[in-house]
C-alpha cells in the first residue's frame, strides 16, 4: 500500500516536471499562436485595425488583448501572410515629432524589423514586407524593403497621443495607413 | 492482478494530474519569475530582453507570458517600480515622491511613468482626475524645482497640499508604477542613467 502510494506521488512529480518543461519551451509559440487567431477572430490577414479609444481604468485591458495598455498611446494591429507574396505597408504623414512605430514580430514572439519616426520620419512612404524566401522584383515606388525571418509577422502600431484634445488628431493619422498585397499595390500603381 | 492494474490505473490518472497542474501553475510561476528578473536599480525593475532571439527557454517564455510584444531594449525601455528607496515594497497606503532627471531620449522619442493596478493584466487605475501617467507631454505642468529635476507626488490619495498637476493616483492596494523610455538613450539602457527615486514621505 505504502509502495503504490509512493509510486503514484513520483507519478505526479514526474509529470509536473515533464509538463513544466514542455510549458516553458512551448509557451512563446502557444501564446503568439493565440495572440493571431484573437486577431484573426477580429480582422482578416493583411489588414490593420486600431483600438477605438485611448485606454482608462474603464476598459479591460483583456477585452483588447493587451496587458499593461497606456493612456497616452493609441494601438493598431495587424497579421501579416507573407507566404504568397510581399505585402505593402504605404505609411501616410505624421506630425513631425510625434512617436510612431510599427513593430514587427515573428511566429516565435521575436521582434525582427521596425518602421517608425526614428528610422523613417514623418513623410508618406512605401515599405515592402517580406517574408524569408521571397526573391522577386520590388517596384520603383517603394521607399524601403523591410525583412522578416518567418512568413507570419505580427505588426504592432503605436502613436503617441497626449491626451484626450490630442486624440483626433492622432487618430486620423493612424487611419492614414493602408496595407496591400503587393499584387493590388502593382495594379493600383501600374508598376 | 487485479490491484495491479488498479495500481497502473491510479499512476497513469496521477500522471496525467501532474500534467495538468504544470499547466495551471506554469502561467503563476513564470508571472513571479518576471517579476524578479531584470536588473534592480533604486527599487525599478528593469527587463532588456525582450523580444530577443537570444534568450534561455525560461526568460522567453517569462517574457511571452507577462510582456507579449514589448519592444527591444533599443527601442524602449520598461522598468516595473516595486520599491521604494530604502528597499521596501509599495503599499497602497504609502505617499511617495517620485523625483527623475529629463530622461535622455533618441529623437522622437518620449517617456512616461504610467499608475497601474499591480495585479494581471495590470489595468489602468481608476481616478478623480483621469490621470493615469506623468510623461512627456505633460511634465511641463509640474511644479518647477531650482535643481531642474522632475518631481510629483504618488499615492492613492492626494494629500491636502498637493496640487492636482503634481500627482500621480495610485492604486490603493497594489500600486506599480511603469517607467518607460521610447528612442532611450544607451545610458538608460546600460543602467548608467539615475532611475527616478521613490521616497516615502509619510
């Protein structure tokens, strides 16, 4: 009796270890694997989206997907599918001065590429996304071509905002962004 | 024979609980594993490696399930603030003065000093005044100080004497303060730039 006792506690030790083991190295994967489907459940690939309001203690930060959201930045999102084809990110104007990124994460919660003020400034521009095999011709008009290690890339926009007057106006800006395949941007741009 | 298999029954049910319960404690443990690791600097917690590719299986799965997406040290810097300066944790009763020098930023860069709810998934915190950080944008309304620093109050709530632009609302029972830093200097990241100073003052 006391044998079987001891049997089935080492049972349950070694599964907790076994299992803790599997959480640790799966957990990246698993949560950015759940982090695309909540956004595909809301929006399709290639296609960016913005939080609708600048966070307060009203909103749960789950409700967006977020942990740790600030009040003086407004958020976009976006899936990209590389697989097929590039995408192109045609970035309208920004103030000048005022902070925006797109940060751009692998399959494996790696950050591998930014556009933003810092890099980029505050014109319109043409980025070309591209995934890791891609080996085609990139169009005249395209400002920069920027690279990813895997053919999903996740690409978090932030813009700053001040404050609720500043909201607007940082708004409109974000919404000045459109993503295309790099198929539609040939055909809209002849090229 | 038959308590034997019984006994096969009961290891592999057990064995299949541990499982399970690895994955309900993973979650728990790795959020306490974030919240230790980083560098200490004046009670601020400071965690570079987000976002990296070249981190130990634990630091990544730390990372993913506490700070998804968080940009790359280069890029921005986070600290957690978790106590004071003489060394003791924040408490919802504590009043602070949290005082930094203009944090040295890349161009286009900005900073704040965000009041959150300490507990998952770190909510805003709820306020009179609709405040939730000091950056910035708004840190030319602090009360000016002969020294140039930046100085405001911290505390769930505001001490009589205290001006509105001055203060900071904090959770009354699990106060954390972000400190971030977008476009940081190397000397933020390298740790050589004086984190702000929490102070408890009653």
């Amino acid at each position: 009796m006391k044998a079987n006792i001891l049997k089935g506690l080492a049972a349950f030790v070694a599964a907790f270890l076994l299992g803790s083991v599997y959480q640790v190295y799966s957990m990246p994967e698993r949560v950015i694997a759940q982090t695309h489907q909540d956004l595909l459940d809301r929006q399709k690939y290639n296609e960016i989206a913005f939080t609708e309001v600048m966070f307060d203690a009203s909103i749960d930060p789950r409700s967006e997907g977020f942990t740790a959201p600030q009040n003086d930045t407004l958020y976009g999102a976006a899936l990209f599918d590389l697989r097929k084809e590039p995408v192109v990110i045609m970035q309208g104007r920004v103030d000048k001065g005022r902070y925006w990124v797109h940060e751009l994460v692998n399959e494996r919660n790696e950050v591998v590429s930014y556009i933003g003020a810092y890099t980029d400034g505050f014109e319109p521009k043409n980025y070309l996304l591209v995934g890791k095999n891609f080996s085609g011709i990139v169009p005249d008009s395209i400002d920069r071509v920027v690279e990813t290690n895997t053919d999903i890339a996740w690409d978090l926009y932030r813009i700053y905002a001040s404050d609720k007057n500043d909201f607007k106006k940082a708004d409109a800006q974000r919404r000045d962004i459109q993503v295309l395949t790099l198929s539609e941007y040939r055909d809209r741009h002849n090229n | 024979m038959k308590v034997n298999a019984i006994s096969m029954f009961s290891i592999v049910l057990l064995s299949l609980a541990g499982f399970i319960a690895a994955s309900a404690a993973a979650p728990i443990w790795l959020k306490v594993y974030w919240l230790l690791d980083g560098e200490d600097n004046n009670g601020w917690l400071t965690n570079t490696s987000y976002g990296r590719s070249d981190n130990s299986a634990l630091r990544n799965a730390s990372n993913a399930n506490m700070a998804m997406g968080a940009h790359l040290a280069e890029h921005a810097i986070y600290t957690l603030g978790l106590k004071d300066s003489d060394g003791n944790t924040l408490t919802g009763d504590g009043v602070y003065r949290i005082t930094l020098s203009p944090p040295p930023l890349k161009p286009f860069g900005f900073w704040s000093v965000t009041s959150y709810d300490g507990g998952f998934p770190l909510p805003l915190v709820d306020n009179p005044l609709d405040k939730y950080a000091i950056n910035s944008g708004n840190q030319h309304q602090l009360s000016p100080r002969e020294d140039r620093q930046l100085s405001f109050i911290y505390s769930a709530e505001k001490p009589e004497d205290i001006k509105d632009e001055d203060w900071l609302p904090a959770h009354p029972g699990n106060p954390m303060p972000i400190f971030r830093a977008y476009n940081p200097q190397p000397s933020i990241i390298e740790g050589r730039w004086q984190m702000p100073i929490i102070e408890r003052i009653n």
